[in-house]
C-alpha cells in the first residue's frame, strides 16, 4: 500500500523518469477529486517548483502550500485504494 510520505519522498527527490512525471500529471490535471488550487499545487511540485515560489503565485505561505499538497496527496491516496479494491 502506498503511504503518503512514500510518495512525497519519491515526488520530492525526483526519483521519476519524464515520462512517470508526465502520466502523474495527467491524472491530476484528470481528477475530479482535487479542486483547481489542489490540482494545479500538485502540478506545480510535479514539475519541481518550490513552496515558496507557488505561495507567492497564490499570496499564501509556503507551509499552507505544503498544507494543501498533503491533502490533494491524501485525497488521490484513497482514490486510488478505492480503485484498487472495486476494480
């Protein structure tokens, strides 16, 4: 199961070749689930942009970026748990 610093780390560190960076990104450009901050927040640090750079887009902090990154992280997290056992 995938837990959600498992995938911060791996998101974080850049440990995914262009074309997983790509396919996660068209999920979350995809996903019903996220708002459009939660969405675009997620791209955004896909494409490695930092806290602070994307706080400033938005005039928030960095750490309720961060905030907002956990719970779009969490959100797909269980989206895809929900996929996984109804498929």
């Amino acid at each position: 199961m995938i837990k959600y610093y498992q995938l911060k780390y791996i998101i974080s560190y850049g440990f995914m070749a262009n074309q997983t960076v790509a396919y996660f990104i068209s999920i979350v450009a995809g996903s019903k689930k996220l708002n459009k901050k939660e969405g675009d927040v997620l791209v955004r640090r896909l494409k490695r942009q930092t806290l602070k750079k994307i706080g400033r887009h938005y005039k928030l902090t960095g750490e309720r970026i961060r905030q907002i990154e956990k719970t779009a992280l969490v959100k797909l997290i269980k989206k895809i748990y929900q996929m996984i056992l109804f498929d």
